[in-house]
C-alpha cells in the first residue's frame, strides 16, 4: 500500500471525466498500459528492500530503524534515540506521506515501438533514461507546485500533476517520453536496447529541452527552465571534476528567456559516475551531505 498509492493516480484519472475525456479514453489506455506492471514492480525487488530498510525485515514497525530518513533535503527523525515513539511514528508517517508523492519511473513494456525499431519495452536498458525522466518530473514538481506539496489521498488529483504524468507517456507525443529521449539524443550516442552513460544523458535532455522550446511559445513552456549541463575541464563523460559557471549559467537563462532575462529558473545537471558495479565508498559521506543538504 506504502508504495503502490503513488500510481492510484492512473487508475481513478480515466473515471474522473468528462465526455471528452472519455472520447480518449481508449488512447489514453494505450499510452499507460504499464499501470498494472508498474504495480507489481512495486511489490517486488528493490522496491521490497527500501521497504525492508525503512520498516525493518519484520514490516510490523520502526523498532529496526537505526537512523533519521533524509528525503531531499527534509529530515524524518524515526529512530527512538531522537524522538519518542509517538514522534518517531508520526516522523515516519510524513515521511510515507512525501515518499509516495514523488514520481517513480521504472522499465515499462508493451508501448509503440520506439522509432524505426520494434523494441517495444526498455526493461534492461532504460534505467538511465527512466532515473533521468524521474529526475526531470522531481523538477517540474518542485518548480509547480512546491517541496511541500503532498499528493492527496483520494481524487480529484491537482491538474498539474496530472499535466506532469501526461509529459512522461510512452508515446510520441508525450514531450518527454522514452521515444523522444531516444531521437534527443542520436548524437550523443543513444539508441533503443542500449545502455547509456549519464553524460550522454543530461546532453539528451538539454537537446531535447531546446528542441521543445523553438516548438512552443515562451509562455507555455513545458519545461518552464533553463538546462545547464556542468561539465569539467573536458566536455565529455571524462571531463573531470564539475565546475559552475555562473557566466555559463547566466547565459543558458538568458537564452532560454530569448534574450528578456538575464537569471530564469534553472536545472542544473552533473552528469557523474560514482562506480562501475558499486558506488564508490569515498563519495557515500558526501553523498549523505549532498542529499541532506538539497532543498527546493
């Protein structure tokens, strides 16, 4: 239930509706097929880990808990050491509360074949992709409707997280789906049924952005913000360590205001590697200072 409230959202969209809603009804059922596969993924796997790690082996409370949950940039305090049960309790149910308003992507399977291929599915290959569109709807939440927004517990849901829902389609024309992502990204190296660096990525997206802002006008942006990709001394998956340029940044927001604006909302994107099969035990402290440390 923990996690499989956050995709409740698919199925009670389709019956809150009008006539013309329910005109696309049968398209709509296309584009989200992956509802019932998204849920038992759920259940399962990394999903039953996190849960394990949070609730303990057992399931049954927080007594296993040895630490605070941090969750971008708040902090949950669940171990007794810090708090009486009552609080602890109440800790972790806020933290339940905030963890199933987040949008989770994960491989998906049974959509239009992505281009000229007929792959059909990106189990085994799109978790770069699917971790940056998670990323990507995190922003566009954030940025909507606030770090504090809670998805409610029963319908009708907010228009612009379900706006959000709709850019993250299967399809074509969902302005950020895996099949544009693909086409974004063809100089960069990425291709359907091939794994993909996070470099190669975060340049897809910043292509795919631009791509999607000469389509529309400035005022109905569906990424209203600039992409900057932080690179190091080399452009390139090894560039070295990041560094922000202020002037760089300025001058992607000045872009991407068409030359009205001189600081817009921006999403920077560090394309990094902390390991190959493992992260890298040297980054985890700095990792848990960065996680605690971000707030939008």
């Amino acid at each position: 239930n923990f996690f499989a409230s956050a995709f409740s959202v698919f199925d009670t969209y389709s019956e809150s509706s009008s006539s013309s809603a329910c005109e696309r009804k049968s398209s709509f059922s296309k584009t989200n097929g992956w509802t019932a596969a998204v849920k038992r993924v759920v259940s399962g796997g990394s999903m039953r880990r996190i849960h394990e790690r949070v609730l303990g082996p057992s399931k049954i409370g927080i007594s296993s808990s040895t630490s605070d949950i941090w969750l971008l940039g708040l902090c949950y305090k669940i171990s007794q050491e810090s708090s009486g049960d009552v609080d602890a309790t109440s800790a972790l149910a806020g933290f339940k509360q905030d963890f199933s308003s987040r949008i989770l992507m994960t491989y998906r399977k049974g959509f239009d074949a992505i281009g000229e291929t007929k792959i059909t599915s990106d189990a085994s290959w799109g978790c770069m992709l699917r971790s940056s569109q998670m990323l990507v709807a995190q922003a566009l939440l954030f940025h909507r409707l606030g770090r504090s927004w809670r998805k409610p517990s029963q319908k009708p849901f907010d228009l612009a997280y379900i706006e959000i829902l709709h850019q993250f389609g299967d399809s074509e024309a969902s302005a950020f789906s895996i099949h544009n992502l693909v086409e974004a990204g063809k100089n960069y190296g990425l291709a359907a049924g091939s794994w993909v660096g996070p470099y190669a990525m975060c340049r897809s997206w910043e292509s795919l952005a631009r791509s999607k802002r000469e389509e529309i006008d400035l005022e109905c942006q569906l990424l209203p913000m600039a992409v900057y990709v932080v690179s190091g001394d080399e452009d390139g998956e090894r560039g070295g360590a990041p560094v922000v340029c202020i002037e760089d940044a300025s001058r992607h927001c000045f872009e991407f205001s068409r030359h009205q604006a001189d600081w817009t909302p921006i999403l920077l994107l560090v394309p990094l590697v902390l390991g190959l099969d493992k992260v890298n035990p040297r980054f985890v402290s700095l990792l848990r200072f960065f996680i605690s440390f971000f707030h939008v």
